[in-house]
C-alpha cells in the first residue's frame, strides 16, 4: 500500500514535475553511493530465498550479475581492469561509446538487475524494486539523455554477460541423468525427511571461471568406510554422534547460525511446512556486506569485493561438488540410523548430496582468503547476516575465524564427519588462494 | 469469460426446463435428500475452534471429525442414532420415525463432558440382549482422566458407563473399537484400533512394528466376562497384532475376508505403514498376510468396508485416501510419492502403495485384485467414510464416500511458498506463526459422492455422482430410519449440522434381515446371509463397525431389483452352522431366529485353479538402472524387456532345447533337453563374452541354409545411446550339434524389441525384420526398425529402414491372402501397422486402409489367427489394458509431443491424458523444472501450472518446435476381426482388461491363454498387477467374444513377459526379473 502511495507520487512527479528538467551537476557523485549495489545485492538474495535455489545454483545466481555490474563500473574507475581474459570465456563486453556521458553508477545497478532476472523466477518482485530503484535515481537528477545512455549501456552488459552464461554447460545438465541410488552401505542414499534426489550430481560439468577445471584442487578421500568398532570411520561416526547427542549450548548456536539451508521442510504428519533461509554463499556475501560497508568501501570497491567473493563462491562449489560425487560418500545420519541408533536424529537437517566435503567449509574457507586479500587479515566484525532469519548476530576476529567456525558447525549439526570439514577448508584455501592470485582487480 | 457465457446460457436452459414436471432420473442425486434439523431434530454440529493448545500442529489429526453409530437402543424397532464430537458434547438420539429424532443425551447417562471422542460403536457387548455404546477418546490430549468409554444399557433407554469394569478404559491415542467374535465362543471380542502421533520424519524399519506404544499401538481384547477374569483381557501380543507406533490406524473393519468361516481384521493405515490384513488362524490368533493377498494398497488409507460387491459371494474391499478428482488441485496437492523414494521405502520393507481409493476385488484364489482405476472409482478427493450398499435397490452395491478438508495442509504452493517463516531450523513455531500458518493453508469443502453400481462393476461417472451440499465430512452410517425399504444415511461433519439423507428409493423390491441367536447371550454378529433369488445370490456379512468412525445398520438389507419372490435365504450362524429359510415374503424386515434344523456348513477352500506350476531354477537378473534417472519425463521404463526365450532343438536330437537370453551382464544361457530334464550346456565362449548385452528377443534362423538352427539374438537395453556397441545385434551359428558360435557380422545397434524371421522374398533364404523399442533416452522419438535380407547365408542387406515408431512386436503372416507373406506389427503410442508384401521386394505400410487407423495404443504384443473363419488372419491384440490411470479414446485421446524444450540439445516428452473432465500433464511441474528450469518464468507457483491442459499452455513451446505428436486412442486389449479386408475392433473381456496383456497363446482346442502385468510404468501411474494370467476356453464367433473364463494357476503379482508353448499343454512362462515357470493345464 505504502509503495503504492510512493509510486503514485512519483508518477504525478515524473508527469508533472519534470516539465522543465532540472539537472543535478554533482550527479556522477550522487549516483555512486554503494547503498545501490548493497540494496540490489539484498533484492536478489531475497528472490533467490523466495524461489528455492540449491546452494551451487544459487552461487551461479550470484556471479554473473557481479561481474556484470563490475563490468559497467570499471570504466568510472580507471586503475580497475576488465575480467575478459581472467574468467573462462569472458571476451568481447561492449564498451562506452567515447565521448559520450554515462552514469556508470546506474548503468551498473541497471546491468546487475538486469543480469539477475535471467537467473532467478519471480521476476515480478525484482521488476517492483527495480522500479523503486530507477524512481530514486531519476531524483538524483541526472540528465535524461544520459540517464537513457546508461541504461541501454547497462542493458547491452548484461545481454553480453547472459550470452556468455548460456556458455557454462548449466543448461545442458539440466538433462543429465540423476544421481543412481545403489543399495552399497558406504554410498549416498537420500535422506529424510524428503529423500530428495542428489541435488546437482554434474556440478562439475559446469565451466569454472579461473580454476582450470573442477579437478585442480582435489582434496583428500574421506575415510575408508567401516562397521568396525576400531576403525577411525566408526570413531569418526561415534564423534558426530556424540557431537549431538552430547551437544553444548555453543554448538547448538553456532550449528544453527551456519545452517544456510535455503529449503527446511518440517514434517508432522499431514502437516509439512517449511524453513527458507539464505544458501550458505548468501551468507558470505552478506558478511561482504558487512565488511564493505564496515571498511567504508566506495562503489567500485564494494562491487569488486562482491564480484570477487562470488568469483570464489562459484569455482569453489565446482570443485567441491567435483568431490562430492567422485567420494559419493554416505551422510553420518543414514550410517547412525542404519548401525548404531535408529532414533538418532542430527541438530540440523541432512542436505541432499553426498557428504565428502563438506560444502560450507570449501566455499567459507575460498570466501574468507578473497575477502582477507581485499580487507586484510584480523579484520573484526559482528556477523549480523542471519539476524533476519531469527538468529543473534556472533562476532568474528578474521574472515579465516568466520570460515572456520562455519566449518566446524557442520560438525555439530550432525550432518558432516571431520575430514570433510579439515580438507575441505584446505580445499576452499586453496582454491580461494589461485583465484586470487590469478585474479587482478587493479591495473 | 468464455465460460462464463457457458454458464449463463446454460442456466437459461435450466430455468427453461424447470417449466417443465421434472422426470426423476436415475441420477444419484435423485436417490437422496437432505433433511435440515428442524424438520429431523438432529441437532448436532462438530464444531472446532483450534486454541492456542490445541490445533493441527499440535494434533496432526484435529480435522478428522467425529463418527455415527447406528443401532436399537430402546428395543422399539427403529434404529437410533449416537453422533461423537471432538470439542463439543456427544450426542444420542431416539429415533421417533418418519425420520425424526429426539435429542435424550442427558437424561440417558452419556456423559456430557467434551473430551475428544472419535470412533462410536454400538453393540451388545455384555450379552445381555441389549445394544451398549463404546466410544472411543483421544486421551492425550483431553482431560487427565480421560479414558475409552463403555456405556452399558440399563434397558430404559439410559446406560452406566463401565469401561474400567470391563476392562476396557484404555486411554490414549484411540479411532475405533470393533466388536466380533474372533475365536467363536459365542461373545463378543474387541479390536482397539489406536493411531500414532508421532513424526513421520523417517521411515525406519519395519522391525518396529514388533515394538509396543503404550498409547497409539493397536489391541485386541478377548471377552472373558464369563471366566475367571470376568473382563476382557488384552491378548494383543499372543494372537500376533502389532502395537506399534508405526500404525497410523484409522480404519479397521472385522469381516471374513478370505472366506473360510473366521473373522478377519483389516485395518486401514494412514502414510508409510502398508494397511494390515489380519487373517484369523482358527480363531487361535492372527497373521498380518497383506504381502500375501493384496498387491498394493491405499498409502494415506482412512475408510474401509467390506462386503462382496459382484454377487460372486466373495467378499471385496474398497478403501479410502486423498486423490484429487479436480484438475486444479490435482495439480496443485502433494500426491504419488517420486519412484525414487517408492522405492527407498521399500527397502525398509513397507509394501506397496498408491495415494489413491482401491476397490480390491477377490479373485477365486483369493487373492485381490484393484479395479479402482478400471472403475474409475479411485479419485474422491480427501475423503473419509465409504460404504458399500445397494442404495438404491437394484441388487448391485453401491458406493457411498464422505469426503472434504477443513485444512489443506499438501498444498504446494502452501508448503514451499506461503507457510515458509524465516524461522531457526528445527525450532517450534511461536504461536502467531501457527496462526498465521492456520490462516493460510487451504480449505476444501466437496460434495459427498455416491456411485451407483449401474452394470456389473460399471459405476456411474464421478461427475453425476455428488450428492448434498458441500461439507466436510467424516463419519457415516446407513439404516433404514424410516422402515420404508430403503437405506438413509447420517454424516457427520465438521462445522456443520450433521446431514440426514433420506432415501426416496422407489420401484425396486427388497429384503431386510435381522437376526437373533438360539441362546441370546450368544451373539449371532459375523453371521453370513445368503439370499437366493433366481440366478442371483446376494451375500452380507453381520458387520456393523466399518467406513470411517462409524458403526451402521444392524439389519441387513438387501435390494432386490424386480426379482418377484426370494428362494430361499441361507443363515451360515456364528458356530458356522447352516439354516435355510424359505417362504419369506418380499419388502420386509424379517427377524430370523436361530432354530434347531441347522446343518454344519462346509466353507469351500479356496477355489482350485486348473493346472499346475513348475518353478524353474532359472532366473532373470535386471540390471541395475533407473531409465527415469536418465529420461525424467518417461512414463514407463525401457530398460524392462526380457528375457528373451526360444524353444526349439539346437543339437537336432529330437528334443527341443531352451535358449535364455538374460539382462546386461547376464550370460546367455542354452540349456539342452536330455531324457526330459534340462541340462546347462557350459562353457560357450561367445556367450560369456556377450554377456554385455541384454538380451530382449531371440529366434532361430537357419541362416546359413546348412539344415541346422541358428540363432539371431536381439540386443536392447535403455541406458546406452544408440549405436552403441552394446546395442548391437547378434547372429551365432549352429554346428549341428547345438554349438553356437557368433558370426562376425555388422547388425543393428538399436534398443531393440522384436525379431520376425521369414523368407519374404522367396529366395530360399530367411530374412529378418527387427523392430526396435525406443531412441534411449529420448522417449518418443521413433527408432529405426530394419528389415534385412539374408544375403545367401553370408551376411544382410538392409532392405527396409524405417521409422517405425516404439515397436514392441512383430509377426510375419500373409494378412491379405495374396500368397506372399506380410508384417504385422504393434508398439507403444501406434497403430497397428502391417507393411504389406507389394510382391516384388517392396513393402507398404497400411492401418487406416485396414481399419486399424484408429487403434493407437501401448500395444504390446499380437497374436494372428483365423477366429471367425472367414479365411483372414483376425489379429488379437495386447495393451495396456481398461484398468490403467489414463484413459484414451478417439475422441480423447492421451497425447504425446517431444521437443527440446530449452534448446540444450536434449529433447523432452510432454504427455497430457485425460483426466475426468479435462486433460493432466503427466509430468509434475517440479520434474519438469528439474529438467528445465526456465518454465518455472511462466509457473512462478503451483496455482499457475495448474491450469495447464495442453501444449498450448507453454508459451515457450512453439508449434513448429514440436518434432514428434503422438497419441494413444485405445488402451483397451482387443480383438480385431477381419470383415471383408477390414478389421473392426472389439474389446476382450473384463478379466483380461485387468492388467497389461504381455503375450498369448491359442492351444490346439483352440483356447486362448494369455500372460499379463507390467511392473515397470512410473508411480505415476502405478505397477500394474491385477491379473498374471487367464485363459478363455472359447471363442463365440457369432457376437465376436471370448467366453468361459478361469485364472491360470500363477503366482500374484507376477511381472511377466511371455507364454511360449513348449508341447501340448505346456508353456514356459517368461518372467522379467524373477524366476521362470513352466505351465502345464490339464489335458
């Protein structure tokens, strides 16, 4: 009701009150408060909560509208450089007409939204804040003419970035056959309460943006599967067990801050209901978020932080899905259920794809190197991402403190043993660390 | 607004006709009216009002309702009426006549408390003559002291509640008690049907149903009021019942179901747990056999009765569940479970089950049958109580269903995007969460439904068949309230008056029965009543606890059509002693006494099927792969052919030898007959290394023209790409002494399917036409099928290459009589086609030319012979047959179209089969957004796609993008005859309509075998199981039928393939994954 109210004045305003166009001269200016890329940022996640994405789909959401964004930016703030060349495939990105005025701040929000509606469903709810977003930068005042410039320059970014997306083999997968489901006791096998199929079982077909292939950083197998009770799997299994079982209130929290599970459906009988919360490479962008705007980053450098962090985001949870179905290894609830207590419930509920490695510790760990390369190491900040979704803010030394204790929290939620987490943090550092070292932001 | 015109021209025409004396139809709705309180003074409502405490999150079944029990309380021959509410009061009332009643609930010493009451009963459980009332309580969740109440009628119209006396003040989760008289001792015994609460968050193993829940799992108690005990005593765990929390009970009904004397008990299970058929072991205890009789049942089972439903004198069941009948909610409600998960709870041992009503019909080995689908009886929607009685008279049972939801809690689009809170995981909602979750979740009030059994097992289509107004309803009960000869019924329901519909059944003739023991504190329930009227004999069970909640009629009433008079009526008593009774008048209730001429009766056991089986030690061994992982979309999985088999003699020493060719990775196996017995012929190199290929039809060809046979191995498969090397055909000659070595030569690398061999050319050389199954992994799309001339024994020449379609089989014969031989041939989603010999090397194809244009199928097999002797081969023909989920006609027919939706170089197969009166997809909008993502732009929830009828609906999908449109115009199995050159079609009978038809055979007395089922559609559409086999003995050629049905004497359930005659009167019996049979039927 109330935007309804905003929209209809500004409507009357357009109509009415722009008779004469009234130019603001410190638009450049104006038009590059960060908030636009933060808000946009935000609007997409909440769409990509909204539809149901799986956590390596939702990072694919994220990347390409970054880089679009970043692509536009990059001719307001010249000692930035250009992507083609770096990431796979990215060549050929039109450019500014020279001479000619742009409102690079518009024009990058403009090709980040646009980017985005190609890769998510409810294109209505972003379409409203687009809307919102483009009334409240024709308030600026910044000439029509190059308002109009801006976004057919933004518009032609992201068809260009669309095109190169269509290049990534997502499409193709869609057809690959599911995961096959085998009766062998070490082997993945859905879990409940929805025994859902394997979520993206050819992630690894995907085309990574800097690493060479989803193979580059191969961590270490998980451990031998086994019944015995002296065996470090069956240790491994009691220690998961008794992580829940026996779980202290600090690890109950710090499970369920970590959770990120985007779909949670709760099962009472007839009655289902679900949870929706940010995929776990949401959360580190809303810690990029947060550390932007806590390093007071300008608008280049807060959507270079962005577009680096879900650089990581994307190659690392190729190569950890490469993992997952190379190990297929089965989930700690099934063993438990099936060999040591049928009742054993786990803290959080079990994701649907094999368990080696853990997910959260491979894409926090390749997160936490981008953002310490951008802001620094010991760099302290008060994680209030999960706020919204009824959990406390946890405060955080260093990105690396953040990515370990999201690590860990997989852990004590029942659902990861502890090489998953180990090798995959080594992992996500590694593949954290080629991405940027291979990735120059800056000339 | 096109509709809209509809609609409104549609009531001028009504309003015009009202003009006119309205003509009572034969409609259901004709047949019952509602009668308002005010004029019935059945003033009862269950009224809820969900509290911050108590609601559906806190008690998942707060919405199932309350029951009616039916019975004579005050001895005055009208049947009164007791109504169960779960907030408010319980209520009884005095039936005056002329269907009115008076409220005596306070004066009659019912308590009037308002602890949550379920199921009611009336019954003399004390055996003192007079009708007492037990009603069931959810204890835990009312008031402390709640308990299961037992009001003992004091004879003066009031009762004294003596559950805790009795022993019988069980508190917890219960539904329904049923009395009977489960070990014939003369009293009445109690089953306690309890439901679980707990969460169905994981299947576990059904090892726990071995473990007792105090409050939800099942009792039985023996009456042991006349023994030192002087109560009943809970013998739960002695006679074999499980006590489980796995059982989510909400039905159970005690009838002797396999028609041997003794009581059985079949309980109807809500979600995973399969519902339990307890069979009674002479009255010493019982054992869960629903693996044994049933092949699958209802998932989310919430009503049952039982009575026989054909007049066969075998008893049948129908039960309950949650299908959708409605396009749009079908569309929109959780259904059918993903294969991958029917099959994940299966290997936690649960049976099989489908989220859909079963009419389980007996079949005279005992064994059930569903005809749901076939009767098209399996979709009403979220629905509670049915009842199977003859309502109106005709001598034919009927079949009334309660049904509606206060709370819709599958919705989809509820489930995934309007309930969702951003709440911690695991977390209990707060209270304004569940509120506002309550506020949101869908209501659905329907129509209650009446089929009226209008032919045999033929029911009145589900759109004539609504009968009231709109509620949500649950419990039910039938009596004649108004002695006027016809059965009314009392609903009871939820935040509405309670419906009386009176019956105004007119023109039919009938009897109603009631019956008294010799010794009166000896209970005459279980009795069995047989009533004979010329060819027809009808048969009820004294059964009083059944549909949902409820307990009816304690007379038994049997409409008898225009039948004039009655033979004889039969009482089998509850001693299982006989006494006929003849002479009774017609219209009337009689009351029938035990006397002293009784003669025991002799339960025939279960009726001997003709022939006999041999289990082979042979068996066939699938490989393991899921087509569905590969090709989502696909209604059937590809990857299911075989074995193939052939019968002949390889080492020519005059006795025929068996050839069996396994799945992937399976050898091919030859096993020669030596003095009668079949001895494995080991160490054939070739075949070990072609075990590689599955193989799915085999035949013998003296290829290389040397007198001996040769053998062409027809490889397949689904799950590798075409022209793959392991697709490909094989030719192994023969030695002479039946050594068969593979010849090297280049052949078809296809899914294959089908091998005919014949010399179509006349050059002295067999050829050979293949016909292939499918493009792997692109359903739909046609695959070449070859036919190849036999190049001297040297190797082949394609002489025909077409795309055929999805062939299934293929028979050479000269069709048009013009001495050269032709091909005949069927597949899925085709005509039957015949490529007719041009006699000079060319072939053309002809259908419509034959009058097979219309007769578009799932065809699987077909079997050529001259039945109506007119000198043409008559073609008979195997299908999917009449009892599958979709439907097809000319006028409807299920369509398919493939494209590649999104452009990635895979194509899709988008089907849409009618369904009641508009058309389904058959895929679900989250497997086709798995596949391709971008339609969910246009379906951004499950409301928008569930409008979606047709193609047309994708706006993605252009016309010309579409590469292949298919249909399927018949599902029927037929038998087309030939009329001057021309084949008319007709449909076999009911038996072989049951299941899919996989192959006959027609022996020297010209009998026609037949092999059916078909494992392997999608959940979706279900296994189909209904029937392995049958044979009819003859063949009327003037109406074109076959007559004289009996079962073949298989096992249930099985997956078959083929018959293959193997002598006379011996057949092997092909068996897909499972071991192989031999036949053998009486001389």
């Amino acid at each position: 009701m109330k935007n309804k109210v905003i929209i209809f004045t500004l409507l009357l305003v357009s109509l009415f009150g722009c008779k004469t166009e009234k130019v603001n001269p410190n638009y450049q200016e104006d038009a590059l408060q960060p908030e636009y890329i933060h808000r946009s940022m935000k609007s997409l996640t909440d769409v990509i909560v909204h539809d149901i994405f799986s956590p390596p789909v939702a990072s694919r959401n994220y990347v390409y509208p970054s880089v679009a964004a970043y692509q536009v930016l990059i001719h307001q703030y010249p000692n930035y450089q250009s992507l083609e060349g770096q990431l796979d495939g990215l060549a050929g990105l039109p450019k500014p007409e020279k001479d000619k005025a742009y409102c690079y701040g518009l024009a990058s929000v403009h090709a980040f939204l646009q980017t985005s509606k190609n890769f998510i469903f409810s294109e209505q709810k972003l379409i409203a804040f687009q809307d919102e977003l483009l009334e409240a930068f024709k308030e600026i005042g910044i000439p029509q003419e190059v308002f109009d410039r801006s976004l057919a320059y933004g518009e032609a970014m992201s068809e260009a970035i669309v095109k190169w997306s269509s290049t990534d083999n997502y499409k193709e997968t869609r057809s690959f056959p599911k995961y096959d489901v085998r009766e062998d006791p070490e082997r993945w096998t859905p879990t409940p309460p929805d025994y859902m199929d394997g979520i993206e079982p050819h992630w690894n077909t995907i085309r990574t943006l800097v690493l060479d292939s989803a193979r580059q950083f191969v961590p270490l197998p998980p451990t031998a599967f086994s019944l015995e009770k002296d065996s470090r799997f069956y240790q491994e299994t009691m220690e998961v067990y008794n992580a829940v079982s026996e779980a202290e209130p600090e690890h109950v929290e710090i499970a369920k801050f970590w959770d990120c599970n985007p779909f949670v459906s709760h099962v009472e009988g007839h009655i289902m209901f679900a949870t929706k919360k940010i995929s776990p490479g949401g959360h580190w962008m809303g810690i990029t978020q947060i550390a932007t705007k806590k390093a007071n980053a300008d608008f280049m450098e807060t959507t270079a932080a962005y577009t680096l962090v879900a650089i990581s985001l994307f190659d690392a949870f190729i190569s950890c899905w490469d993992e997952k179905y190379r190990s297929n290894l089965t989930r700690p609830e099934t063993v438990i259920n099936q060999y040591v207590n049928q009742d054993w419930l786990p803290l959080l509920q079990t994701p649907p794809f094999p368990e080696h490695t853990s997910g959260h510790s491979v894409i926090s760990a390749a997160s936490s190197v981008a953002l310490t390369n951008l802001f620094g190491d010991n760099f302290a900040f008060v994680d209030s991402t999960e706020v919204e979704y009824g959990l406390p803010a946890r405060t955080f030394d260093s990105f690396y403190d953040a990515a370990d204790e999201a690590a860990i929290s997989r852990l004590y939620g029942g659902i990861h043993f502890r090489p998953a987490i180990e090798y995959g943090v080594d992992q996500g550092k590694k593949v954290g660390q080629y991405i940027t070292e291979n990735i120059k932001l800056k000339k | 607004m096109h509709n809209k015109y509809i609609v409104f021209l549609f009531l001028l025409l009504t309003l015009a006709c009202n003009t006119e004396p309205q003509i009572e139809s034969a409609t259901t709705a004709a047949l019952f009216t509602e009668k308002n309180s005010t004029a019935s003074g059945l003033s009862f409502s269950n009224n809820l009002n969900p509290t911050s405490e108590l609601n559906i999150l806190e008690y998942l079944y707060y919405y199932n309702g309350g029951g009616v029990a039916v019975g004579d309380i005050n001895s005055d021959g009208l049947e009164d009426v007791m109504l169960t509410a779960n907030q408010g009061q319980d209520k009884l009332f005095l039936n005056q006549g002329d269907l009115k009643f008076t409220d005596i609930t306070n004066q009659s010493g019912i308590k009037t408390n308002s602890d949550w009451s379920s199921g009611v009963s009336m019954d003399d459980v004390n055996g003192d003559g007079l009708l007492d009332i037990y009603v069931c309580k959810v204890a835990p969740i009312s008031g402390e002291a709640t308990h299961n109440e037992l009001y003992i009628n004091n004879g003066d119209a009031t009762f004294t509640e003596s559950a805790g006396q009795y022993g019988l003040d069980f508190s917890g989760y219960s539904t329904q008690a049923s009395f009977f008289d489960y070990d014939r001792d003369g009293d009445l015994d109690m089953y306690l049907l309890n439901h679980s609460v707990h969460s169905v968050r994981s299947y576990g193993k059904i090892s726990k149903r071995n473990e007792l829940d105090e409050l939800s799992g099942d009792r039985l108690y023996e009456n042991r009021l006349n023994e030192a005990e002087a109560k009943f005593v809970d013998v739960s765990a002695e006679a074999g019942i499980y006590s489980s929390a796995l059982g989510y009970g909400l039905c159970v009904i005690t009838a002797d179901i396999n028609n041997d004397g003794w009581t059985d008990i079949y309980v109807g299970n809500d979600f995973h747990e399969n519902d339990y058929v307890y069979l009674n072991n002479q009255g010493q205890s019982f054992k869960e056999s629903m693996p044994g009789v049933l092949n699958h049942c209802s998932k989310f089972t919430m009503g049952v009765d039982i009575t026989d439903m054909n007049n066969d004198g075998l008893q049948d069941i129908f039960t309950t569940d949650m299908l959708p009948y409605d396009e749009v909610v079908a569309l929109k409600s959780g259904g059918e479970d993903t294969d991958q998960v029917f099959k994940i709870r299966s290997t936690f041992g649960f049976e099989d089950q489908y989220a859909r009503n079963h009419l389980q019909l007996q079949m005279p080995d005992h064994q059930f049958s569903d005809i749901a689908l076939m009767t098209n009886t399996y979709a009403t929607d979220w629905s509670w109580s049915v009842l199977l009685q003859d309502f109106d008279n005709d001598t034919r049972n009927d079949i009334f269903i309660t049904n509606g939801i206060v709370k819709r809690p599958n919705d989809l689009d509820y489930i995934k995007f309007v309930n969702t809170q951003n709440a911690g995981a695991n977390e209990r909602l707060t209270q304004a969460q569940l509120d506002a979750f309550l506020s949101k979740m869908p209501a659905q009030k329907l129509k209650n439904i009446l089929f009226t059994q209008d032919d045999d097992l033929s029911f009145s289509e589900l759109t004539n068949s609504t009968i009231g107004s709109p509620t949500f309803s649950n419990g039910a009960a039938y009596a004649d309230f108004d002695k006027d000869g016809d059965l009314d019924l009392i609903v009871n329901n939820i935040n509405a008056e309670a419906t009386l519909l009176a019956n105004s059944t007119k023109g039919n003739n009938y009897v109603s029965i009631s019956l008294i023991n010799a010794n009166t504190a000896q209970t005459s329930k279980d009795a069995i009543v047989k009533v004979y009227t010329g060819e027809l004999i009808k048969t009820q069970q004294y059964v009083t606890t059944r549909g949902y909640q409820s307990s009816s009629s304690h007379n038994l009433h049997f409409g008898l059509g225009d039948m004039t008079t009655i033979d004889s009526v039969v009482v089998i008593w509850p001693d299982r002693t006989k006494e006929v009774f003849k002479g009774l008048a017609l219209n009337q209730l009689h009351e029938i006494k035990k006397g002293a001429d009784t003669k025991p009766y002799v339960f025939s056991p279960q009726q001997a099927v003709a022939g006999s089986l041999e289990q082979l030690q042979i068996r066939h061994i699938e490989n393991k792969f899921d087509d569905y992982n590969a090709d989502k979309l696909i209604p059937e999985l590809l990857s299911r052919e075989g074995p193939a088999v052939v019968y002949e003699d390889f080492d020519q020493d005059g006795q025929k030898d068996l050839f069996f060719g396994g799945a992937r990775y399976q050898e091919p196996r030859l096993f020669l007959r030596k003095a009668g017995e079949f001895v494995e012929q080991k160490g054939n190199l070739d075949f070990k290394k072609d075990a590689k290929y599955e193989d799915v039809d085999a035949a013998v060809i003296d290829f290389d023209k040397d007198g001996d046979l040769d053998l062409y191995v027809v490889s397949g498969g689904n799950d590798e790409k075409e022209l793959n090397k392991q697709l490909e055909d094989r030719i192994y000659l023969n030695d002479g002494k039946g050594n068969l070595k593979r010849l090297p030569l280049s052949l078809p690398h296809t899914n294959g399917s089908s091998i005919a061999v014949a010399d179509f050319d006349g050059d002295g050389f067999e050829d050979i036409f293949i016909g292939a199954r499918s493009i792997p992994s692109s359903y739909g799309l046609s695959p070449y099928s070859f036919l190849l001339k036999n190049k001297g024994g040297f190797g082949v020449d394609i002489a025909l290459k077409e795309r055929l379609g999805l062939l299934t089989d293929s028979k050479w014969a000269d069709i048009d009589g013009d001495q050269d031989i032709d091909l005949v041939f069927c597949g899925d989603w085709m005509n039957i086609g015949v490529l007719v010999n041009q006699g000079d090397g060319t072939f053309q194809l002809q259908s419509d030319e034959l009058g097979l244009g219309q007769s578009a199928g799932l065809w699987n097999t077909i079997y050529l012979e001259d039945l109506n002797q007119d000198g043409q081969l008559d073609i008979i023909a195997g299908n999917a047959g009449a009892n599958f989920k979709w439907k097809a006609s000319p006028e409807k027919p299920v369509k398919l179209y493939v494209m590649d939706m999104d452009e990635n170089g895979q194509t899709e197969p988008l089907i849409f089969y009618p369904y009641f009166s508009t058309y389904l997809p058959f895929t679900s909008m989250d497997e086709l957004v798995s596949q391709v993502p971008s339609v969910r732009k246009q379906f951004v929830t499950y409301d928008a796609f569930s409008s979606v009828q047709d193609i047309k609906d994708f706006q993605q999908i252009k016309a010309e993008s579409i590469v292949e449109r298919k249909q399927i115009k018949e599902l029927r199995s037929m038998v087309y005859l030939s009329e001057n050159g021309k084949y008319e079609g007709k449909p076999l009978p009911f038996n072989a309509q049951l299941s899919t038809i996989q192959e006959f055979s027609i022996n020297d007395e010209g009998n026609l075998l037949f092999v059916g089922n078909y494992h392997d559609y999608l959940t979706e559409l279900g296994k189909n199981t209904a029937n392995s086999g049958g044979m009819y003995k003859d063949f009327n050629a003037a109406t074109g039928t076959f007559e004289n049905y009996q079962q073949l004497p298989l096992p249930a359930n099985l997956n078959t393939r083929g018959i293959l005659p193997m002598g006379k009167d011996e057949y092997l019996i092909s068996v897909n994954n499972d071991t192989q049979y031999i036949l053998r039927m009486p001389k």
